[in-house]
C-alpha cells in the first residue's frame, strides 16, 4: 500500500507541476499505472483521451471505473524472458557479439479508448 500511496503522490505532483504544458501522449510503465494516471488527471479536469492521450504497456485488459478499455501496448512475457536467459547464456560463453547485442521480439497493440 505504502508503494501506491508514493506513486500517488508522485503522479499528483508531476500532474500539478505539468498542467499547462502536458504532452500528447503520455507512455505508462504498465496499465496500472495508466488507471491511476487517467484518474488524477480527470480529477484535475483534464480529458483523456482529449487533452492527453494515455497508453499503458503491459497488455493486460483493463478498464477504467467509467469502463473504457485503455490503449495499451502488449509484449510476448515468456518468449521475453526466455530470450533474455539465452541472450546472458550467449554473453557468457563469447562476450557481447552481433547474435547477442541487438534482439526484436513482436508487440502488439490492443485499441483502447485512451488515445486519441
């Protein structure tokens, strides 16, 4: 709880310091965060996704308590860490290589209604 509560207050500060120059599209770390974002900044009176256009990325469904889904970028959770074990299993045995350096795995992106 006491980790909510700081991301909070965090998100109410950067909202607070940010309110008259708030970029177009703000990029969550997941679409928890995305939640709480579009929460405080519809309690501030901003529209999302019309002033701002919020996207979360982890793919998981979720919904607004207004129920609209929010726009989100999905990743492949297994096909990734599995990719990153072999990619240090590579490292390992010959060092930072072209094989090991560079990898690209798919995403998919799941419409919501949080952009605009």
């Amino acid at each position: 709880m006491e980790k909510e509560t700081c991301l909070l207050e965090e998100l109410r500060h950067w909202i607070d310091n940010s309110i008259d120059h708030l970029p177009d599209l703000i990029w969550c770390v997941n679409n928890q965060v995305a939640k709480r974002l579009i929460s405080e900044l519809r309690r501030k009176n901003i529209r999302v996704p019309e002033d701002v256009s919020v996207i979360g990325f982890d793919g998981s469904p979720a919904r607004l308590d207004s129920g609209e889904m929010i726009t989100s970028i999905g990743s492949p959770s297994y096909d990734l860490g599995v990719l990153a074990i072999d990619t240090v299993m590579e490292y390992a045995e010959n060092g930072i290589t072209e094989n090991n350096r560079i990898k690209r795995l798919p995403g998919s992106f799941i419409q919501g209604e949080t952009v605009r």
